[in-house]
C-alpha cells in the first residue's frame, strides 16, 4: 500500500533485531526478517515496506479474484502467482516514490518522521536507484501478459504517479488510492478474457469501495497530524460519521461485487458465496472505535483475511460456470 494513509508509520524501537538497525513502525509484522538482513539493507526493505505484507497482499487480492471468477483459477495458477511477485515488486516501487515526494511532510509528523528518506538513512539518489529496480521486476512481470493485459497494466502507471499529490488537493486520496490498488482486478481480467466486460469492470469498482472503507480505517492513526500539517483524508472528512462511511462503502463494494457475479451467473445461490466477506465487513464495522489506534490497525490488517474470502467466493462461482 502507499503510505501515508496506507501501511506505513514509524515510531517505537524493535527489541528483535540489533541496536544499529534503523527504528520500525509499531504496524511492522516481521521484525527479525529486518534484523538478519545486513545493515545496509535494512533502510532500503523498510523503504518497500517488506516488514509489512500487509500491503502487497491487498494489492494482490484484486487480481486473484479477476482470474478465479473468470474461470483461472485452476489452469492459470501461474498466472497468480505473477501477480503475487508483481503485486510485492510494484508496492514497494509505489512505496519508495511516494516517500519521494512526501518526505518533507513526513519529517512533520511524530509516525513518520523515522522513515528512511525523512531520517537521512537512505538519499534521494539511492532510493531512485531502488525504485528503477523494483521497477525492473515489475517489467519481467508484465512480460508475461498478453499484449492487451500489458497494455491495461502499463496504463496504471499515470494515476500511480498522481496518488502521492492526491492528499494535498482532495479529501478523499482514498479514493485514488482504490484506482490504483484495485488495477490489477483488469489486468488479471483481461488476462484471462481478452477483454474488459461488465463483470470485470464491476469487480474492479467494487474493489475501489473496498480500498477506500479499508484505508479509512488505517487513516484514522494520523487525523491529529494530519489536521495539524494540512493533509487530508476521507477519515477527517467522515469525523464522527466514519462508522457509518465506512459501512457504506462496504455495502457498495458487496452490491458491486453481487453485480459481477450476477452478470456471470444469475443465480441467487451463487451471491450467497458473498455472505463470509459480508460478515466480515460486518464485524470490522460494529467493532470498530475512530478513538483506538491499536484496534483500527488490527481491523485495517483484517482486510488480508477478507481478501481470501472474497477469492474463495470468485474460486466456487468461476469453477462452477
């Protein structure tokens, strides 16, 4: 995910890995990976968030469920697989270019200010060298695409530039962010189908629903900074509604997400593969509290499991057309 509303934030020490080890968030998931790596490595896996899956797995989850529900899931297992190293290689190169251009805002702010470019751990320069090679996997991934999927993939690549700009000039960046993140639900789409059709087109809207009920979530770590320093977000713009925001993009999502799964299969018993990613979404929502930063994170991380859900409900309904 791209910071600073989405997988990122720094803060806190890391008693598993050596003191000479640059400081780690408080939402970083594998503190000892970091500290076996050698120490000049450490900034530059920071820098692509690699302490936190969290991020490239929901950049992932959109494509597994284009290629399952169009039928893929069993003959084009490689196919997701590519997904998974393209998903892990481009959130870490959207990760490191947004820390690019956010560094001045984030040395304003106490989560952020530790961040490899913010710290001076890593230079301008260094971190451009990064982002061409992460950049590089990337390409060896969209190598594999026909020539209609890598065309869709590569015009992903305006609004990925634009996303980190978005929090300056609009309250609802969420919302970007849920173009970019939900891209490769058309990639792997067309992939499979040699075509961008309606059910494709609303598995990929309902993933920008999704994105943006998720990432309001995780924004609710920073509305006090962010108030402070002039970024916006859709959790400051919801303020005490935002139980209710989120909700309601979680209900768009299910109905757009019903709506694909219609198209295919206009079968009642067939939606009901849904209802496990409903009650999810149903108890993020009644357990979520704007006010706990601790418990907003673990509901944000929550959204890994939905994402399988979702997958496992595209398997049954592509497998059984």
């Amino acid at each position: 995910m791209f910071p600073r509303h989405g997988l990122l934030g720094y803060g806190g020490g890391m008693s598993a890995t050596p003191p000479s080890a640059p400081l780690l968030t408080p939402d970083t998931e594998h503190r000892g990976m970091i500290g076996l790596l050698p120490a000049p490595a450490r900034p530059f896996a920071l820098l692509a968030r690699f302490d936190r899956p969290i991020g490239w797995w929901l950049l992932f989850w959109p494509g597994a469920w284009s290629v399952a529900l169009a039928g893929g899931a069993v003959d084009r297992w490689d196919l997701i697989l590519w997904l998974l190293l393209g998903s892990i290689a481009m959130r870490g190169a959207g990760c490191v270019f947004n820390d690019i251009i956010d560094r001045d805002l984030d040395r304003q702010v106490a989560r952020t200010r530790s961040r490899p470019l913010a710290s001076g751990a890593v230079s301008v320069t260094a971190a451009a060298v990064w982002l061409v090679l992460l950049c590089l996997v990337g390409l060896a991934v969209l190598l594999q695409l026909h020539g209609f999927a890598a065309v869709v993939a590569l015009c992903s690549l305006a609004p990925v530039a634009a996303y980190p700009f978005m929090k300056r000039i609009t309250w609802w960046p969420q919302i970007w962010l849920g173009l970019v993140f939900s891209w490769a639900a058309l990639v792997g789409w067309a992939e499979i189908t040699r075509a961008l059709s309606w059910p494709g087109l609303l598995l990929y809207a309902g993933s920008i629903c999704w994105v943006v009920g998720y990432d309001t979530i995780y924004a609710l770590q920073d509305r006090e900074d962010d108030a402070l320093i002039g970024v916006r977000s859709s959790a400051l713009r919801m303020g005490s509604r935002v139980r209710s925001g989120v909700a309601a993009f979680y209900v768009a999502a299910l109905a757009l997400w019903a709506g694909a799964i219609w198209v295919l299969r206009p079968d009642w018993l067939a939606i009901v593969a849904l209802l496990p990613v409903a009650l999810h979404f149903t108890w993020q929502v009644a357990t979520l509290r704007p006010d706990d930063g601790a418990g907003a994170l673990a509901r944000f991380r929550s959204n890994r499991f939905a994402g399988l859900l979702m997958f496992l409900a595209c398997v049954v309904v592509g497998t059984t057309l």
